[in-house]
C-alpha cells in the first residue's frame, strides 16, 4: 500500500500523478491512498487537494487518472510468481553491527529486468523464490539467522563492498527478457499480463523475449504500456499523418470564473501567460478550430505529440476523452464526419501561480499552451 500525490504542492498535475502511479505499479505496488480529500478550503497543510470546492481545473482529468489506476490495480493484482527473493535488512540495521540495505540489490535486479520480492525472515517460510539473495550483515538475530538457514532454495551472500553484484544478477534466473537491454525500462509481470514503463528521457523501441515469443513495443518517455500475453496486438505504423491547422479561437476561464472569455485568435503553440495581464493565469483556456477530413481509414488518431497539462477533446460535439499522460493521443474515429470537422481542447492548468505555495517551488510549472502541433495519424487497420 501507498499513501500518493500528498506534500507536492499545487504544482503537481495530473500528468505528474499519472507517473508517479506507473512508477509505484511497476514496482509491484497495486494499492494506493491518494491524499488528499480536504474538506477545507485553503488549508495549507500538504497540497494539493484534488477537488478543491470545485476550483481545481485538473479535477476532471483526475478522475480519469483515477479510473485507469483501479483498473490497473485489478490486472496487476495476481501474486508474484517469480524466483527470487530479497532479505530485508531489517534486523541487520537494528543490531549496529554493520549492514548493506537492500536498496543497492534491489536496482540491480531492477535494472536487469529481474522480478523480485523484498521479505523479511519472518516471512522465508512463505516464499515461493527458489534463490535467495542476502546483503551484507555483521550480525544478525538467532531467529533471523534461523530462518536463514531453513530457507529450501540457494543462498548468495553478498560482501559488504557488493563488488560481486553484477556477476550475482547475470547468473539469476530469468523469466523473461529485453531484447535489447536497457535500465531505463522497467518491467513487472503478473499472471498474463506484463506492464512496461519507459523511465528515460528517449523513445524506446523494444521488445519482450518470454516463453519463445516476442513482444514488441514503441514508448515515449514516461509511456507505458500493458501487454497481454494471450491476445497481444502488435504497435502499427501510421498510413498517412496530417498537421492541424494551428490557428485557433481561444477561450480562458479562470478557476474562480463560470464563464469562458474570448481573447482572439492565437496560434496554439504559444504560451499565453506571455500576454499582458495573465501571467499568472489559473484555470482553462479553450481552443475551437476547424479541419478537413476527406478520407476512409479505419483508425484516426489526434496526436498531441507531448503535453504537461490535462486537455479534453471534443470533435463535432462528441466528447473524445481526456488526455493526462503519454502516449498524447485520442481515438476520433467515431467522430469524425466527412468533410469540415470542428475541434474543442480544454487545456486546464494547476493552482500553483496562484497559490505559490511553498511546496510548488520544488515543481516545473508547465507551459499554459501546446507544445507542438497537433496530428492526425490515420491507421488502414
């Protein structure tokens, strides 16, 4: 379990959520208390507060967000099956004595693509892991030490330097593999699904070697992907991608306000906090534009290519979804219309200019604006 989000500050959105979730899931955690429901307004013990009376522009995406990490926590929710374990350090801690944490190990493994589970002595007995890594201790308590020696599978006792590390994880048993190995890409696995989640600063294509087979995958940075190993779809190119025009008609509706102001025409990709007087702008900004559409693919995509805020799309009415985290994409197929299609984007900002709390200085605060121009990618199938 994982109290989340708490202690940021105003300047933590949802997109910044949606990766902590990822990196908390990878990591085999599937329970989360989020913080923090404050019935207050203003209060300013350890924002932010997602509802906020109804003036958090994120709020909406946050729901969203909420969604797919209940569903998330359902997939990933089978026990670990992996082969191997790690002794928590606990009690080597405890006895002053000498000891390593387990947190060296614990990357290590990680960074090869290696399951593992973190257990106490106490819980050795309960194990399913067939081999059993130990950091360095000086001493260690007769129960703990007991437990050691009862666990029926192969024991590897680390040096304190840990010089040995690297050698002791390339002869672990795998159950899966990258076909091309990076550190930056994080793997679980639980029952038939695997969850992949691009930690790295780059596009990474790749793919997962498991039981003779392989699964491919293409991540953006901070991306992730769920695979199922018994109904696996493989990552399609685009047929034909097209730019949207970048002239719209903009719209901002501060967090206090119920009603949208016009402020002309813009081009998307602009900042408008770059504007005199709204510096300091909280809140939504609309854009409403138009494009053509006169072709017969199976599968249209708008693609937002990146994004730091949560933005909601709506073509020709009908409500697409909303965006709050890589891949920054909506399926519009079922939109679209032959002919002239018309585009709404709500962009929503955090509270953190307004509030500029002290946890917000801590925290990039995003672009009020695009950051590219926006695609169609369309799919023959």
């Amino acid at each position: 379990m994982c109290e989340i989000f708490g202690a940021y500050g105003w300047g933590e959105s949802v997109n910044f959520m949606k990766y902590l979730v990822d990196f908390m899931l990878v990591r085999g955690i599937n329970y989360f208390v989020p913080h923090a429901f404050n019935p207050k307004t203003d209060d300013s013990d350890c924002p932010p507060y997602f509802y906020h009376g109804g003036k958090n522009p994120q709020y909406p995406a946050f729901c969203e967000l909420m969604k797919y990490t209940e569903r998330m926590c359902g997939l990933l929710s089978a026990d670990y099956s992996g082969n191997v374990a790690v002794l928590y350090h606990a009690e080597a801690e405890w006895s002053g004595a000498g000891y390593r944490p387990a947190d060296g190990v614990c990357r290590a493994l990680s960074e090869a693509q290696i399951e593992f589970e973190i257990v106490p002595s106490e819980y050795l007995q309960n194990t399913d892991a067939n081999v059993l890594v130990i950091p360095y201790y000086g001493f260690i308590g007769a129960e703990a030490e007991d437990a050691i020696s009862a666990f029926n599978g192969e024991k590897i006792y680390l040096s304190r330097s840990e010089k040995e590390l690297p050698d002791v994880v390339k002869g672990l048993p795998r159950e899966y593999r990258l076909e091309n190995p990076n550190i930056d890409i994080r793997v679980i696995k639980r029952g038939k699904y695997f969850f992949v989640f691009n930690e790295g600063i780059t596009e990474e294509k790749n793919a997962l070697l498991f039981n003779g087979k392989r699964y491919s995958f293409r991540l953006l940075s901070e991306e992730s992907v769920l695979i199922d190993t018994e109904n696996f779809v493989l990552q399609k190119e685009p047929g034909q991608v097209f730019e949207v025009s970048r002239i719209a008609d903009v719209f901002i509706k501060g967090f206090d306000k119920s009603e949208y102001s016009y402020i002309g025409k813009r081009d998307y990709v602009t900042d408008i906090r770059e504007e005199d007087g709204l510096r300091d702008f909280c809140g939504t900004v609309r854009y409403e534009l138009e494009f053509d559409y006169f072709l017969t693919f199976k599968k249209v995509l708008l693609d937002f290519g990146k994004n730091e805020n949560a933005i909601k799309i709506v073509v020709n009415g009908i409500d697409c979804g909303v965006i709050y985290g890589a891949p920054y994409c909506a399926d519009i197929t079922n939109a679209l219309k032959r002919g002239k299609n018309t585009l709404s984007i709500e962009l929503s900002t955090t509270l953190a200019l307004h509030y500029k709390d002290m946890f917000s200085k801590y925290c990039k605060i995003p672009k009020c604006g695009m950051l590219n121009a926006i695609e169609l990618k369309c799919f023959s199938d």
